[in-house]
C-alpha cells in the first residue's frame, strides 16, 4: 500500500509546475536536451521520467494507454491509479499519453491516435524511456534555426521512417517526448529528422 | 487622462476604494445583512444562484450586495468562486417527480392529479405600488394546507401514457456532459444545451423565447407544466454502495408542450421543451423550455430559419458573463489599433482630395 | 461562510494540467487553434482571461513576468492583471523587457527583439481570422481542415477593389509555417514581422473563446499579401518627441484643442532605456506633464 500513496512530488504544485516547463520548452524547440530532475518516485517498471510526466501531464480527463510491461504491473498502475486517476485503454488510437518504457514496445506511429483534419490535437502524445546509445541525425522544422546536427536516443528499427510518414500526415500525427537520465527530449510532429 | 502615464496602480487603489464607499452608502443607514437579502430579496438571490450555477444561497447573497445590486455583476462574482470549487463527485439526477411542490400549474388541463397549487405567485396580483411596505408594515401569516399534499405526477408522464407525447429520454446516453470542464463543440449535444440554457441569461432567452411566439420560428408552445418547489440531492459513494442524501435543494421546472406534424420516422405528436432552473425562476424556467424547442429544430426536422433555432448564435451569446466581458472590453485602451486606423484614414483622405481636385466637396456649393 | 484559499498562481492543478497539454498540442501545430475548457477567471472575459490562463499555467516561482497593454507596462489592466500575478503567484515582475522571461501582452510586441528562452503570452479576443468572414465555428473549422482559404483572399483583393490597398492596419492576418492562416491578436500589422523566426516561443490565449495557439521559435510566419499589393507596415512621418526613436510604433498624444499633438513611443519600456542612454526627442522633459 505504501508503494502506491507514496512517490508522488513532495511538491505537487511546482513539482509539476518545473516538468511542464521543461517539456514545453523541450516542444518549442525540438532535439534540444531539457532536464526534468524531480524527486518523483514511482514504482518499478516505471522508471522516475515516466512517472514525472504522468504526474505533469495525466488525469481523470486524459485515456492513457500502457506498454504490455507497465500493464501488466499491479505496483504501477496502482501508483498511476492514484497519483493520476487516470482511466487506462488497450486501444492505443484512443490514447492521450502512451507510456513505453522501451522502443520495441513502441506500437506503430500509425496506429496511435492521429487526430482528424479538423481536430489535429486529438492525437496520441508518447512518452518513451529510452535505452543508453544515440544516433546522429539532422533536425529541421519549426523550433529550430536553420538546422540541429545532434545524437538523440531515437528507436532503431524503421523508426525513421516511420516518422517521416508522420511528418507527411501533418497536422494529423502523434508527438513524441523520450525522455532518459532525469532528461527530456522532444519530437514535435513538425520535425523532419533525416540521418546525419 | 486615465492612462496615467505612473501612477496606474495608486489610481485603481482608489477607485476601488471609492466603489467601497459607495457601495455601503450613509453609514446612518444600518449596513444589509446576509439574511435580510436571502429573506427580503430571495428572487434576485435565486437568479444569482442559477445563472451563477453554483446553489448557496449565503454567498449569492453576499455577492448582491458586494455588486451593489447589479445582478450580472453578482452572477460574475459567483461563477468566479465557482470555478475554483473541487469536484468531489456528481449526483444522480433529482427526481422532480417527487419534488415537495410549493407551485404547481398546467393551462392544459382544468384539473388532474394533485391539483393546480398558485403558490408564491406575483400572478393575479394588482401592480399598484403598496406603501404599507415602505412603512414595514406587518404581514400576515401565510394559510397552511390541512393535509400532506397528495402525489402530483408530472403532467409530461400522464400524457405520456396515450402515446401522444414524446419520452422523456430519446437521446440515451452514458455520461452528462459539463461545458464548464470541456471545450464547446457544435453541435451541442442536449445535455450540454441545456446546461448552457440554464446558465444563460434570462433577458436573452426571453426575449428569444418572446420572438418565437411572435413567428420568428413559430413553437405553438402549451405550458403542460410548471411546479416549483424542493427536490433531493443523492451523491452515489461507491465505497458504500449506496447514495447518500445531502439535502434539499429548490428548484423551477417547466415542461413546454409542443404540436408537432410529424414527420417520416416519427407520427404526430407533442414534442416538448424542457427548463429547469435553481431557486423560483418561472420566468426563466419558461424562457428557457421555448429555446430548448426552438433549438431542437434541426433533430426533429423542421426548417432552421430564424435566431432562436439556431443553435451556434443562441450559445453563443446566451452567457451573460460572457458578452458583459467582451462589450464592457472597449473600455480598455485601444489607441494602437486607433491609431493604425487614423494613420490609414489619413493616407485615404490625402488621396482621396489629391484625386477630387478643384472639385472636391461639390456638395458645399449645394 | 466558508470561501477557500487560493492555489498558487490561482488555478486548481487539474485545470492547469487541462491547459498546459492544450499549450503541448498547440506547439506542435503552429499556428492551429487548440479547444481548450477555459475556466471563469476573477476578471472579466475579454480582459485578458486567456492570457491569464496561459501565464498561470506555465508561471514557476524562477519567472520574472512583465504585463503590457498597448506597449505600456502602466496601462491600468497591466497592473491589474500584473498585481494579480504578484499577489497569487508571488513571482518578481518587472517593466524591463530583457529581463523578463515571460511577458504577457495586449495589442503590442515589445521593440526590442526578443531572445531564445523567452516567452511572449497574447491575449486574444476573437482568435479565427475567419471569423469576420464567416460567423460559424462549424464552417471556419472546416475551412482550417481543407487549407481553404480563399474567403480570406477574396476580402483582401476587394479591399484593393475598393480603397487600393488592403485596409487592414491591425489583427493582419499571417500564415504560420505555410499552413495555417492565423489571427496575430489585435497587434498593429507593425509588428508582424516581429513574430517571423522571433526567437521566443509564442503563445496565445483567448479565453471567451476558449482557443490556445501558438508559434515556436524560429517559425515562419507570413502576413498575407498579393505579388502586386506586397505586404507593408506602417511608418511614422516623425520620430518619438521623448526619445527620438525612429522605426518604432508610436502614439499621437493630444496636447491641446487646437490641433496641437505629439508622437511618443507606444513601448514605454523601450523609450525609457532609450533615455537613460542619453537619447532625447524634440519634446522630452516637458511632454509629459503636458500630456497629464
């Protein structure tokens, strides 16, 4: 029980108040790393950037769905049942807030919520924790001057892709927040990414 | 100038200090009191109540006296304490079936079940200003009723009975919307039609409500019913697995009854327009029952012609705090933009004397 | 009777977590307008409560906040909605430009250029640039979703038709990363070019029509124009009469009621450090009193 009521912000106010920050200004400008530090202490395998932005962002009002890890874990969505009151779905496409704390739990871009013309923001925002090793690519797009030539902790796979097609949905898409190391890092669906 | 160039913050001090005083007026005049506004002018307390939404009448009444009586003022300041309110829970919908009624009327039937109750009515009264107020002259005592009232059904379900009116619930769904915690999407749905119904403004409504009797989206409206009078509030507590009452509140309900043709799907039939408002607020509640129908234009097929049947300008501008807000905004400084007007204004007339020549102004010489 | 305390920068948690991921969203689509349940806030719709909105939800206790109306940090509704901040939130507020980190706006972009880390909160009144054009959401909304924007060109060009040019001097509307047409709120069209790759994030909030939209840094935004009619701002015949700033907005200052005016800087803040640093307009020392 103690494992549930407990690991939420000591500060619940300006706790989430310094994660939304850093996550704002990690949206408004894409590839640049921003710390999320907090003292948030979820349960395993949630890791602590995780819990930090389900606290930030999650609640009564958002879907959110689990990667099968989390899911499948009584301690965590206990924690999240508590701390965020946030109704969970097995639909992906139906999600607000997707938590994948690794990139092979990562469901395909194109079957999480995308929005419709009329209402791009009803779309799936994904929160995932990253594992250690970076890739080298290229950003372009709003939020970014020119150019950003930077390592990020991207999923392999096709995952390039992939997001490109996202960039093609545009305004239709999902975003992306990985987060790893206390740090933020985020891809708004404006970005274009190619490999440096 | 009131854009002090420094001294902004001192000036609005002091105005709000001069609006305090005016506010309490001669200190030889004993100061109002809570009580005497919730007993003395408990209609204005009930409208501060239903379009603040939010039903307490303590602090309806200390914001009438806080706007100095100014009505929209006192519904803004309610709303604003509203909002800040946690959400402990929802209730089960009242039951105004089983409402303790003080009034009760139908003018579609002489009689029925229950009786008609004029209760605390200004109907039927002479408007001649009465003195013996002004001198607080007493008051008789009210003639109670001998025996427990008998079961007054609602009119809507007696006529429901013959087939000849619609259901009560024909838009069957799970949650209840709250424009208050959600973005406004049109179409509203019902529910959320209604909430902003209720919390709109009586004037408009009333005025839309007048316009359709005059043909502007003709309703052929009956009052079925309207009954005033004390329901209860039941809040479900999952833990305990039961609903527990946390009181009483007074609530206003009018059922329109309206002739409808029919149409492909659905036979002749009364359709109905629904009003229900905090407090005693027959007026509003009436109003409200005709928007409701009007609104309903579209779902039951009939032409969208006129204001009241159209749902995007009624709610639009329905909301009293709203449009005071954005009226009352021309207030505030404008000169930037003013000032690129006057910039234009000046190249078009430059131009414009520049192109005229020798014959500008012809209609001096007329 | 019981009235309860307020949370810090005065909205509850839920319903800045409900804006703050409406500000998330709007970010990432420049220039689309976000639905957002915007709350009753203790100051009047169409004085600024979307703005209110937005600064409340991303205020924190490091935030150095300056409020503008018209360009003035002493305009009565900057210090109301100011002294509303440093009541509820209890932040450190200043008039200084570069020294704020979020400053929030009524009809005016600051002279001086914004810097990355910076964020410039718009108070918006009607947020659809359709709007006068076409009064229902329900076919405005639709316009946005089909990039449909020939309404828009069309009263542009009659403005030409009829007066030669396009007659619109302020709410001039842009096109924001090549699309979404989108209102700059009522700010002069002098200082649209300011928005074009500013390098502060911009936010904008209008809270009657519950609508939150935004332009990240470094973003392209362009006011509509024709290739025969380009876009252009306005220009002053003459410079600031305090500090003798040219390429400024400024506002005529009646002085007498004999046709007697002057023209001082609309952005106080930028005038005042222009004087300290030894600038003088043809009028300063005695212009001011003069105004009062």
């Amino acid at each position: 029980m103690d494992a549930v009521i407990e690991g939420g912000f000591t500060d619940r106010v300006l706790g989430a108040q310094s994660v939304f920050r850093a996550t704002m200004d990690a949206l408004a400008r894409p590839g640049t790393v921003q710390s999320i530090a907090s003292d948030a202490a979820p349960p395993a395998p949630l890791t602590q950037e995780l819990g930090a932005l389900a606290l930030t962002l999650c609640d009564q009002d958002t879907l959110v769905w689990l990667d099968p890890v989390l899911a499948s874990s009584e301690a965590v969505t206990g924690w999240l049942a508590f701390h965020c009151g946030a109704p969970l779905t097995a639909d992906p496409s139906q999600a607000q807030f997707a938590l994948v704390t690794e990139a092979r739990h990562l469901p395909k871009l194109d079957v999480l919520g995308q929005g419709t013309d009329e209402y791009p923001d009803r779309s799936t925002t994904v929160v995932l924790a990253a594992a250690a090793g970076t890739q080298r690519v290229t950003l372009k797009g709003p939020g970014i001057k020119n150019r950003l030539d930077t390592e990020l902790p991207l999923p392999g796979g096709d995952f390039l892709a992939q997001w490109a097609d996202n960039r093609e949905r545009f305004p239709r898409g999902i975003d992306i927040l990985i987060v790893r190391d206390g740090a933020l890092v985020a891809l708004p669906r404006t970005t274009r990414i190619s490999e440096a | 100038m009131y854009v002090a160039v420094k001294g902004g913050e001192a000036a609005i001090a002091n105005a709000h200090r001069l609006l305090a005083d005016r506010r309490r007026g001669d200190r030889n005049v004993p100061a109002l009191r809570i009580e005497q506004i919730i007993e003395q002018l408990g209609l204005a307390v009930d409208r501060a109540m239903g379009e603040g939404s939010l039903y307490d009448r303590e602090l309806a009444a200390l914001a009438l006296i806080q706007a100095r009586g100014d009505l929209i003022e006192a519904i803004f300041l309610v709303r604003a304490y509203r909002t800040t309110l946690p959400r402990f829970g929802y209730s089960r919908p009242i039951d105004t079936g089983e409402m303790k009624i003080e009034r009760r009327i139908s003018a579609t039937y002489k009689d029925l079940p229950g009786g008609q109750l004029l209760g605390p009515t200004f109907d039927y009264t002479h408007r001649l200003l009465d003195p013996s107020i002004a001198e607080g002259g007493a008051v008789d005592t009210p003639v109670a009723r001998d025996s427990e009232p008998e079961r007054a059904p609602r009119v809507t379900d007696l006529l429901g009975h013959e087939g000849l009116t619609e259901d009560d619930v024909n838009e069957p769904q799970d949650e209840i919307g709250d424009l208050t915690r959600e973005p406004m999407e049109f179409p509203l749905s019902r529910d959320r039609r209604l909430q902003a119904l209720a919390r709109g403004d009586e004037g408009f409504l009333l005025a839309l409500g007048y316009s359709t009797q005059r043909g502007y989206g003709r309703s052929h409206p009956f009052v079925g019913e309207i009954r005033i009078g004390e329901v209860e509030v039941e809040l479900d507590i999952p833990e305990f697995g039961f609903a527990v009452n946390l009181g009483r509140i007074r609530v206003t309900e009018c059922q329109m009854v309206n002739k409808f043709k029919g149409n492909a799907k659905v036979p002749p039939q009364f359709t109905r327009g629904y009003g229900l408002v905090f407090g005693q607020a027959e007026r509003k509640a009436m109003a409200m029952s005709l928007c409701d129908r009007s609104l309903r234009a579209r779902e039951l097929g009939e032409d969208v012609n006129h204001p009241a049947q159209d749902e995007e300008f009624v709610i639009s501008h329905s909301d009293n705090v709203q449009s005071t807000g954005f009226v009352e905004h021309l207030k505030l400084p404008h000169y930037v933009d003013f000032q690129g007007e006057l910039g234009l204004l000046r190249e078009m007339r430059a131009e414009h004397e520049a192109e005229a020549g020798d014959d500008a102004y012809p209609e001096a010489a007329e | 009777m019981n009235v309860a305390a307020y949370n810090f920068a005065y909205l509850d948690e839920q319903t800045k977590r409900m804006i703050r991921r409406a500000i998330l969203k709007a970010i990432a689509v420049p220039g689309y307008q976000v639905p957002f349940a915007s709350r009753e806030m203790p100051m009047p719709y169409g004085w600024g409560t979307g703005g209110v909105q937005i600064t409340a939800s991303i205020i924190g206790p490091e935030d150095v906040l300056k409020v503008i109306d018209q360009g003035a940090d002493d305009t009565t509704n900057a210090v109301s909605i100011r002294a509303f901040f440093a009541k509820v939130a209890n932040v450190a507020v200043t008039t200084h430009t570069a020294e704020a980190s979020i400053i929030q706006t009524r009809h005016r972009i600051p002279e001086r250029t914004l810097t990355e880390g910076q964020v410039l909160v718009y108070q918006v009144p009607i947020p659809e640039p359709l709007r006068y054009l076409e009064p229902r959401e329900t076919e405005t909304r639709k316009m946005h979703a089909l990039e449909e924007y020939g309404l828009m060109h069309v009263k542009l060009y009659e403005d030409i038709a009829k007066h030669g040019r396009i007659a619109t001097t302020y709410a001039y509307p842009v096109k924001v990363e090549g699309r979404y047409v989108m209102d700059p709120s009522p700010t002069p069209k002098f200082d649209n070019p300011k928005m074009h790759m500013s390098e502060a994030l911009q936010l904008f909030g209008a809270g009657r029509e519950k609508r939150i939209y935004a332009v990240p840094p470094y973003t392209e935004v362009v006011s509509l124009d024709f290739e025969d009619h380009p876009f252009e701002i306005q220009h002053f015949e003459e410079p600031c009469a305090l500090c003798g700033a040219t390429g400024v907005y400024l506002d005529e200052v009646i002085l007498d009621d004999h046709g007697g005016h002057m023209f001082v800087c609309s952005d106080t803040d930028n005038c005042e450090d222009r004087r300290e640093h030894g600038h003088r307009g043809t009028l300063a020392g005695h212009a001011l009193e003069a105004a009062e």
